[in-house]
C-alpha cells in the first residue's frame, strides 16, 4: 500500500542529490492566445537548468496540497514527495534489501529527474505521496460485455480512471449491433449509441482533478455489424461542428456540443481482413449474438471507408490484431483485443501498466557520442522503480489490481529522438537515422528485459508465465533476431551493448523468468516531454522548429529548437550562417526553401509540417524500424499535408499493415475543428 508523504525523511544521500542541483525562485506563467494569464506560479523553487516552460507545466499539473494544506511551491519538495515514497516502497517489497540501499536508489531517482534524463508518467506525480493508496498507472485496458450493467459499470470505471490522471481504452465488440433484437422486443441501441454516453462522462471528469478531460479508446473489430456506422461516427460530428461554427457559433460552445471529442477511435483489422481488402475479396460483418452473416461487402469498400473518415477528421485508426497477436507474450491467458488510448499498450482486458520516459538527448556527450552505460542503468533503474510501484499503486477495481500483479506489465519509452538525430545532423526520414532509432530501442528492451530476469531471481517471475513459458521466450528469441539485424547497421558505441544485453537477457529468461510480462513501449510524452525540456515527442518527428503548442487544460507555450543550432554546426554552417538560418526558422516554423541552406542538408532539417513535410513513407518507415524490438506498440500519429488525398490514406494502411506495424493513426493537417501544434505560418 501507499504511504502518505508526512512519513518520508530526507536522507543524507539525498540532500547531496539535492546539493549538486543549482535552485533558484522563479516566476513563471502560461498565456492564453489573447494574452490573458491561464497559470501563474510565483516564486516557485526550480533547478536553474530547466525552462520556464518545463518549470510552469510542473507547476500547473503536478503541485499537490502537503499533509497541512498548503501547496507545493518546489520541485524539490515534489521529487523528495515522489521519489522518497516510491523508495520505501521498494524497501517494503524487497525491491532494495535495506535502508542503506534504499536512500541510494532514492538519490539515484532524484538525480535521473533533476538532470531530465527521465522521469515517470503523469499519474504518479499526480497522486504518489499524497493519496494513502495512490493510482499510479497511465494506461488502462478495460472489458465489458452485451448487458446494461456491464455497460454502465464501464462508465463508472473509466471515471474513476480519468478522476486519477489515466486514460483507458476498451473493445466494444462484444456489445450486439442495432440490427440485432433483444429479449424484450425491438432492436438492440447498438455500441455507437453507448459510445456516445460514455464520451459525455469523459468531458464531464477532469483528467488528475484538472482541467484537462479524461482520454479514452474505443476499438470495434471489423466484422461488427455496426462497423460502418462507427467508422463514420466521429467525422459526421465534425461536419455537424463546422457548420455550427459557419453559423456563428462560438468555437467553445460548438465542441461541447459535439460528441467523440474525448475518444480516440479504431478499427481492429485482422490479416484475413487486409488480405480481403488488398485483393478484392468479400467481407462478412456477423451478429453478435449468434455469428450468423448480417452482410456482405467489398472488403476493400470497409477501407475506403475507414480512410475516408480519417481523411475528415483523424479517426478511425487500424488496429493490426494479427501482428499484435505474434508480439503477445502471454496469449494463453487471454487475447489483445484493444489498447490504452495512445495505443502504446496492448495487452489483455483489464490490464494496467505504469510508464516512464527517457530523454534520450539528455546521453549525448559533448563529443556527440551516446552515454550507452548511463543509458543502460537508467533503464535498470527505472525497471525496479516501475515494478516496485506495481506493488505499491491502488487500481479501480480488484481485477485490473489482480492482473497488474499477475503480469506485472511496465513500460519504459524514450522521447526526444528526433532533436538527438538533429543534434547529430543525421536525417530523421533516413537509413542511418533508423538504424540510431532501431539499435537504441534494441538496446532499451534488451536491458529491461535484463534487469527483469535478475529481479525474477531476487523476488520470482510473473505469475502467469509458467502458463505462457514458451510463447514468452518465443517472443523474447524474436526480439533477439531482429536486434542481430539491427547492429549489422547501428553505430559503433551502441551495437556492442546491444548484443550483450539480449545475449544476457535470454539466457536470463530461459533459466531464471523474467519479473514483467511486457518492458517497453513508445508513448506520445506530451507533458512528460514538457517536464523534460524535450522538443520532439515519443518517435515524432520535428511539428516545426518554432511555433506554439496548444494546451489542453488552457493556455499556450511557445516553443522553438535550441537542437538546431548543434544541428547546423555538425553540418559545418558559419556562426552567421546558422543566425540567419535560425531567424528564417523563427519567422516560419522550417527551414524548407532556406536563402543559404545547401540543398543536401534538406533531409536533415525536414519537419512533419511545413513546405517540404516528411514522407509518408518516412513515418512508416521509422515505426517499422523499431516495433519488432518493442514490448508494446508506438504511439504514432502519420501528420499529413492538408492535399492530401483518402485514397492515398488507404495506401498508406496498407502499407503500414504490410511493414508489420501494430497499430497506425493519421492527422491531415486542418482537418479537425483545433489542432494542438501550430507553426507560425499555420497562426
């Protein structure tokens, strides 16, 4: 259980962590577009290297109420809250054997967020230190089946879930189509209709007790009956707001009453069903209730459909469930049948997973070399933190608790990787800057998994996976494969460490178990990203080099690349050259069509928006590079230009489902009603 923060004591070690930090009282603040104040924060205690941005967020979203009902006003008071907790933790669980080894691992903690190198998920800043028995996971996975009080019930979990800070995502195909009768005549509302309700819940509930509103998943198999309707549910909403708005009805008045603003939406799509849909075969959508075929279609026209819709708003995206399914870990004891709402989890229904973010900027040496060994025991490190918090968290109900134990799921991801390639003057749409991704991601899961089978020792393996031995290590044995391609291709100072640490972690696995079903996933890091001053989220790419970010619990930060500037001098630019180059970035966002920037340098300054946007074939490439060396999936979103075409959308599915990519989403830019990433061009 949780210990509230009143019984934590700072040790020795760490006041020394907290010595070798620079602290300063700042003020700062978020401004909404029109200028007005949305957050200030005076005289708040911060390292001097963080940003004003990284310091407001922190302040905003994380600052709890001490045991004596003042506020917090220091991110020292904020890590020691934090951090100390999930050390006695440890300690309880046998994590760290005592005191000694406990204020050590602590102090390591507090310098792995103080240096922003990594830090965890929202969650357990929310809620560690401050509530006796605090949720702490992000992402939840939840069931549900065909009655009223499951349905509801769903409802009231998810509430819970928002109330606390996480997102949650569900399967509602086992919920009967409205083609379908029931018991007491007429027909059944269908899942649209109970998506509709529940997304009302979402926009009622702040995410963390904040501003933000809850974040959730709604995933439909392709064979519902429903299909089609669920497919065009969220655009027609869209179309309903922008005639609202072409009225004359204020924006704000117009999302609220709008509904499928809170969800993200998907379609799980089998092998069988693209196979269908590529060579032109029929498709059955079947009752829920007794299989038989409701209908009959092109396969192919079910896709065009799926892209039509995103090509209008962003949704739905594809779920792979046949390659989901070859990456599961533990399918004798229940399939994947949906994901948290950034579909970076993908695990069995009522499932959670706590996660942790690593700045992967943060280990490059000033002789542009990766710190792979300060790399590698940060991965450790955050592997028995993230485990010991399994034990320490509370859980909405007693079945997500007894599945978070069963399985023990973590999930470690990285942020920053497009200003590490830029830094570097490495392309991000390139082989080279894919092999960097690849061989880091290897070296990233091979390490957890490492450290996994030590802790299995020291505390036992998951309990599920004597029932799932031989498809965990088949897994595993994969995993190893395709990081042995990876370092015919990866750098010098990474390909060593990538082969050491997946030759330990089988031979680990295979004599000794592992502690976690799943270690690894890539998640968006949107606030996170914030805390640790990162410019590019998860495995994006740039947005744009300067512009501003729309906040979703109100106000506006604006940002711009400090990366560019080592970026143009690993390029050889003059010190005049990269001041003129970094004003044409400031006044447009890019550097596409650049007055003095050599033409062969394009690639490497290319962004997701702008004149000269990033390939679709450059994002899929990316996320094909690093899935086979991932636990779970990627959070990734295609950004497209707003040209773009739905059949070129529909090319772009099947080509990520052919890649073996888990899960895909896109956004065409201006699509949607508001958008969170603007260029100065794009205001």
């Amino acid at each position: 259980m949780g210990s509230v923060a009143t019984g934590i004591v700072t040790s020795q070690a760490m006041i020394d962590t907290f010595a070798a930090v620079e602290w300063a009282p700042r003020s700062v603040a978020i401004r909404a577009p029109d200028g007005t104040v949305a957050f200030a924060g005076e005289e708040v205690e911060a390292p001097v290297g963080w940003s004003n941005a990284a310091v407001a967020t922190v302040a905003r979203r994380y600052f709890g109420r001490k045991p004596d009902g003042s506020p917090e006003r220091s991110i020292r008071e904020l890590v020691q809250r934090v951090v100390g907790t999930i050390g006695e933790w440890a300690r309880n669980s046998g994590h760290v054997p005592d005191r000694g080894r406990q204020e050590v691992f602590e102090s390591r903690l507090a310098w792995l967020v103080l240096s922003q190198k990594g830090t965890f998920a929202t969650p357990v800043w929310l809620n560690v230190g401050l509530e006796p028995e605090p949720l702490t996971s992000a992402c939840f996975i939840l069931e549900t089946d065909d009655s009223i009080r499951a349905l509801l019930d769903w409802n009231a979990r998810e509430g819970v879930i928002f109330q606390q800070g996480g997102g949650a995502g569900i399967n509602l195909s086992k919920v009967r189509s409205s083609r379908e009768p029931v018991s007491r005549g007429g027909l059944a509302s269908g899942p649209v209709s109970f998506m509709r309700a529940a997304d009302a819940w979402a926009a009622t509930i702040r995410s963390g007790g904040r501003a933000r509103r809850g974040a959730k998943m709604v995933v439909l198999d392709a064979e519902h009956p429903d299909v089609l309707e669920f497919i065009a549910c969220k655009a027609r909403e869209e179309q309903r707001g922008a005639a609202l708005l072409a009225a004359g009805y204020c924006p704000e008045d117009v999302t609220a009453a709008l509904s499928f603003q809170y969800a993200t939406h998907a379609v799980r799509a089998s092998d069988e069903f693209m196979h269908a849909a590529t060579e032109g075969g029929e498709w059955e959508l079947r009752a829920v209730t007794t299989g038989e075929v409701v209908e009959r279609m092109k396969a192919r026209d079910l896709l065009s459909a799926c892209a039509q819709a995103a090509w209008s708003c962003g949704d739905p995206g594809l779920q792979f469930s046949s390659t989901i399914a070859r990456w599961h870990t533990v399918p004798n004891s229940g399939p994947i049948t949906a994901s948290n709402p950034c579909s970076e989890f993908l695990h069995v229904g009522e499932s959670a997973c706590n996660l942790a973010t690593l700045n992967l900027l943060a280990f490059l040496g000033d002789d542009e070399t990766f710190n792979v060994q300060s790399f590698s025991d940060a991965v450790e490190l955050l592997v028995s933190a993230q485990d010991a918090i399994v034990d320490g968290s509370s859980y909405p109900t007693e079945s997500i608790a007894r599945n978070a134990r069963r399985f023990r799921p973590i999930g470690i991801g990285f942020a920053n990787l497009a200003a590490l390639l830029l830094t570097l003057g490495i392309a991000y749409d390139s082989p080279q800057g894919r092999a960097w991704a690849a061989a880091i991601a290897a070296l990233m899961t091979g390490v957890a998994y490492r450290r996994s089978s030590e802790l299995a020792v020291e505390l036992g393996s998951f309990e599920e996976l004597e029932r799932n031995r031989r498809p965990m290590l088949a897994v595993l044995e994969a995993h190893r494969d395709a990081a042995v391609r990876v370092v015919r291709h990866a750098p010098d100072e990474l390909a060593a460490a990538v082969t050491d640490a997946w030759k330990d972690a089988l031979q680990g696995a295979a004599s000794q178990g592992v502690r976690n079903a799943q270690t690894t996933l890539i998640p968006p890091t949107g606030t996170v990203s914030l805390m640790l001053d990162c410019e590019t989220t998860g495995i994006e790419p740039y947005y744009a080099f300067a512009g501003h970010k729309h906040l979703s619990d109100g106000g506006e930060l604006p940002f711009q690349s400090e990366a560019l500037v080592d970026g143009l001098l690993a390029l050889g630019y003059s010190t005049r050259a990269i001041e003129q180059l970094g004003e044409y970035a400031l006044d447009h966002g890019h550097l596409a069509g650049a007055p003095g920037l050599a033409r062969e340098h394009d690639p490497v300054v290319q962004t997701a928006g702008g004149a000269l946007p990033i390939s679709i074939d450059g994002h899929l490439q990316m996320v094909a590079a690093v899935a086979p060396l991932l636990s779970g999936g990627v959070s990734k979103t295609v950004n497209l230009p707003a040209g773009t075409a739905p059949e070129q959308i529909e090319q772009l599915f099947v080509k990520a489902w052919k890649l073996g990519l888990k899960s895909i989403s896109v956004y065409r830019q201006g699509s949607k009603l508001s958008q969170p990433l603007q260029t100065l061009e794009d205001s």
